[in-house]
C-alpha cells in the first residue's frame, strides 16, 4: 500500500492504531505534497494524530533492526518539523534512542531533537529552564538546548553552579558550541580542565576531556598550552571510560598530541582489561592511525608490549592493526618480525603465525639484515625461530632465512644455509623451492641457496620410485573414510565463515542442489519483480603439506617444538 493510496481519514486510523509504522518504508519521495511524511507532519500540527505515540507501542517494539532504522529515518525528518510539547518529545526520542541500541546510527534522535530546539529559541529557554528548576527529564536534555543555542557562557554557568547530570550535559555541550572567538574558547577549557583531575568520577572526566579537545581542535595555540596538561592529569588513576576515551582522541585527533603526550596516553591504556572489547577496538583504530604518523614507532612498541604479557591480550583482537601491518608496508612487517622472533616470547611467535598470509598468495621478503645489528648468534637464533613458528609458512619462512644469509658472516651462512634444505626444503618442493630458485648470482645469499636446492635435488630424485608399491595404495575403505572426513573438516570451516561473516544476516541464502545458475527476484516500485540472474564460477586455494607430516608428523611436531623452545646462551 502506497501512501499515495492513503486517505486522511485512513491516517488517522491507522496512527491511532499503530498500523502506520508498516507504511513509513513505503512512502514517497520527501517534499512531495502527498508524501506519508508531510502528510503525517501536517495531521499532527493539526491536533489530528499523534505521531510521538507510535514509539510507544507494541508494534514499535517488535520492529526487527533493519525495520527499526527505516522508521527511525522518518521520525528523524519529522521531528524538527512538530508543534508538540517538550516532555512529551524527549520521551519519544528517548525512545528512539533505546530501541536503536548499540549502534553507531541510534543516536540520530538526538540530532533531531537539537534541530527542533533550534527551530523555536523560547523551546531551548524553556527546557533550561526546567532543567535549572531540577527537572529529571529536562536535564537528560539541556545539552542539545544549550548546544541550539550556542551560548556558551550559559553552559559554563551550568557546570560552576551544579554537580548533577546538568553539569554533565553542560559540559558535553561546550564540546559542541563553536567558540565566538580564542578569548571564549579559553574560558570554555580554563572551566573544563580542573575536571579531568583524578579527584573526580569517571564520567566528568571524560567529559571534560572530550569537550577540551574540540575546543583545542578549533585553537591550535591553545591545544598545545592546555592539552599536554590535560592528558597529564587524564592518564591518572585511568577508568575503563576514560581508557575508552584517551583511545578515542588518539584515533580522532592524533595529530593534535605531541610525543609525550602520547607516550603518557599509550602507558595508560597498557592496563585495559582484554575483555572488555569495546575498549580493545577503540585502541584498535588509535593504533591504527598512529601507524600513519611519525610517532608509530611508539605504536608498534606498545603492541609488542601487551602481546608479550600472559593478561590475555592476542593480535586477533587487533584486527585493523592487523590488516595494516600485513597489508602495508613489507618493509615495516619485516622489522617487526625480526624483532617479535628474536625474542624468547612465545606470545610473540604465535602473533608472528598470525600476522603474515600463508598459503598461495603469501609473498616473500626481499630484504636483508645487514642493517639490524645482528651478531652471528642472532642470525642462528633468529632461523631457528623463523623455522620454528612460520615453518607453515614456507615462503616467507625461506625469504627470512635469505635475508638472514644477506647480512650474516659465511661461518653464519653455513650453519642457516643448512637449515634452508633441513628442514625446509625436505619438506617442501613447491612454491619455496620456485622462490629459491629466483636468488641469482650476486646476492649475496646465492651461494648457500645453491647449494640447499642442490641438496634438495638430489633428496627429491632419491624419493623417486620406477614402479609403484602396490602394498603402499590406501584401500577403498581408507578412502572413504578420509573423504568423510574431509568433508566434515570443510563442512565445520563454512560454518565457522558463517559464524563471523558481517554479510550473512544481511542476506537471503539459498542451496542449490544443481544446474550452474542461480535466479533472485528484486521488488521494484509498482510491486514489479526483476529477475536477477547469477553465473556460478568455481574458486580454488592451494597449499603445500610438508612431507613429514605425512610419513612422520609426530617427529616433526617435536622438532618445531624444539625450534620454538630453543633459548638464547
């Protein structure tokens, strides 16, 4: 049903009902005389309907989250365009609110709600007023009517007068009021910073905090007086919210702290709690972008610190951090690598399995270590580290031991040049033999490399058998077993996608049990239905076993174990 079909009298019923909210993602286009939303607007203003009370009825309640966020748009446009009562309003948007939850959009009410207030002064006067008198609700709100309008000086008079939820808001509206001019923004900060002191709770603390650094965003003379001081007394006795926060203003405003502050702000988020991951992603993102400064240096030190510790904390909860440093720049991935294997820490060598791609598409380092500052004993430690938790992954595994013969002595080489054919080459014959093979005469490593693929040659040829065993071919029973068991091992991995895959829920799935096409039928307007047809093409991945995990995968077990174990002397 269109709205366009809708009569005034059918409004009105279906409002007072609650029906209405299964036409709103059916209305048409917005400033259309005949759309569901000026429609609505104007039946409200007219004292006919009540728009504000659809939030509060069953049918509003059990909208599903796609179903709530089409709604929420078209309350979002209304609002700002209602002649209602300011009470009756903030409960409708409290409730807009609520039912949002978690997500990024929920907040959109308030917005509306800041627009309406600007619309009409005496709104805003009013609800500070109410607020100034105690009242619970108006309090909740006052900041969006201070920040319709714009009077900082008020907002400040709130936060010296009261110590309630009003100077709270009050403090979060300072935040978001342009200052009229440097003098203004300097009162607004000189009000804000003694309340980011320890002495205080957690919530005014971060609130000051955040407001400050919008203001010193707008002033960057006053950000470099008054934030070094601010992230000095902010990094005292931190909270989770106020971890929660310095993280936020690393990934918002990173290039507004100096060095040390920086430093400060990093200490302080060394002691989040691993579980609590709203937290952990919001040091994820600040990480993140300190990557992309100067300053991430000091990034990279405090990820190798809190991966180092035995608290909980793994690189898969870093997953942007993560994607960066595979993704980005080799180089930076090279001298991380080193550093984390050239360590005892076995926190360090799992992140370092995790970290780098394996399989086909994982490409090899092209660098040396010549500039790292490594004796012959570091080389040695570092192979045996390399083969101990990247032996999976075999290319980069080899192209680290090359790096290693770039910058070693030849007593070094020898000893790594050995290591190349065992046990990496006895175990693989595929891709890191083909990237081998790509050390040409003049590097420096190619002498060794030559003489591990000659020695790997000769294995594989000693491998070769002119007839085949038959005694040695796996029985028809054996092979069904292995295929049954394949497929239940790829059968729990699609799950398992499934499970963490962000797209799933979104979509519509569907088995084929034939054929190589797949038809979708799209509604279009006038309730059409397109066919959308869909090719199916296959998709492959490959990687290479290593040969002792087949004829002797308990002895390899123990020697990367031993590789993993070995400690410096």
């Amino acid at each position: 049903m269109y709205s366009a079909a809708l009569s005034d009298v059918e409004i009105i019923s279906r409002c007072q009902s609650g029906a209405l909210l299964d036409d709103i993602d059916r209305f048409d286009i917005d400033g259309i005389e005949a759309s569901l939303l000026d429609r609505s607007v104007s039946l409200h203003n007219a004292g006919q309907i009540d728009l504000l009370a659809l939030t509060q009825t069953a049918q509003f309640n059990s909208l599903s989250t796609s179903e709530f966020f089409v709604r929420q748009d078209f309350f979002c446009k209304a609002i700002p365009r209602l002649q209602t009562q300011a009470l009756l309003l903030m409960q409708a948007v409290k409730a807009l609110v609520v039912r949002g939850g978690a997500d990024l959009m929920a907040n959109r009410p308030y917005e509306a709600f800041r627009d309406w207030c600007a619309a009409d002064r005496t709104r805003s006067d009013a609800i500070i007023a109410a607020a100034e008198a105690g009242d619970v609700q108006a309090s909740a709100f006052v900041t969006f009517a201070f920040t319709a309008l714009g009077d900082a000086t008020l907002a400040r008079s709130f936060v010296e007068k009261h110590s309630d939820e009003r100077r709270l808001s009050a403090m979060f509206a300072l935040g978001r009021i342009k200052p009229v001019d440097v003098v203004d923004a300097e009162d607004s900060i000189s009000v804000l910073l003694p309340f980011v002191d320890a002495a205080y709770d957690e919530t005014p603390r971060y609130n000051a905090l955040m407001s400050l650094l919008n203001i010193c965003c707008q002033y960057l003379d006053l950000a470099a007086v008054y934030l070094p001081k601010a992230i000095v007394a902010a990094t005292v006795s931190p909270t989770p919210g106020l971890q929660f926060n310095l993280a936020r203003a690393l990934w918002l405003h990173a290039k507004l702290f100096d060095r040390s502050s920086i430093k400060y702000m990093l200490d302080a988020l060394k002691t989040v709690d691993p579980a609590l991951g709203g937290v952990v992603n919001e040091v994820d993102q600040a990480l993140k972008t300190l990557l992309e400064t100067p300053n991430g240096d000091l990034a990279l030190h405090f990820l190798c610190e809190i991966l180092a510790r035995d608290d909980g904390f793994e690189l898969k909860q870093f997953k942007s951090v993560r994607h960066d440093l595979a993704s980005g720049d080799r180089d930076r991935l090279f001298r991380l690598l080193v550093r984390w294997l050239s360590t005892d820490n076995s926190n360090l060598g799992v992140a370092a399995q995790q970290i780098v791609t394996a399989g086909e598409h994982a490409a090899p380092f092209q660098n040396t270590t010549g500039d790292l500052g490594l004796n012959g004993a570091d080389h040695i430690f570092l192979a045996y580290k390399t083969l101990g938790w990247l032996f999976l992954n075999d290319v980069v595994a080899a192209s680290i031991l090359v790096a290693c013969l770039r910058g070693c002595d030849r007593a070094t080489a020898k000893i790594i040049g050995s290591l190349l054919f065992d046990p990496l080459l006895l175990n693989y014959g595929g891709k890191a033999f083909e990237y081998l093979k790509t050390i040409k005469n003049g590097d420096l490593a190619h002498g060794p490399v030559k003489a591990a693929l000659k020695a790997a040659a000769a294995y594989a040829k000693g491998l070769e058998i002119d007839q085949p065993i038959k005694e040695l071919r796996p029985s028809e029973y054996q092979r069904s077993v292995e295929r049954r068991h394949a497929h239940d091992v790829m059968r729990k991995i699609r799950k398992d996608a499934e499970k963490h895959s962000v797209l799933f829920n979104l979509v519509h799935r569907s088995v084929l049990l034939y054929g190589r096409r797949s038809i979708t039928y799209v509604q279009e307007p006038g309730r059409k239905r397109r066919p959308v047809s869909m090719d199916l093409h296959s998709f492959s991945h490959s990687f290479e076993l290593p040969r002792c995990e087949v004829i002797d995968p308990v002895g390899l077990s123990v020697m990367l174990l031993t590789l993993r174990s070995v400690r410096r002397k």
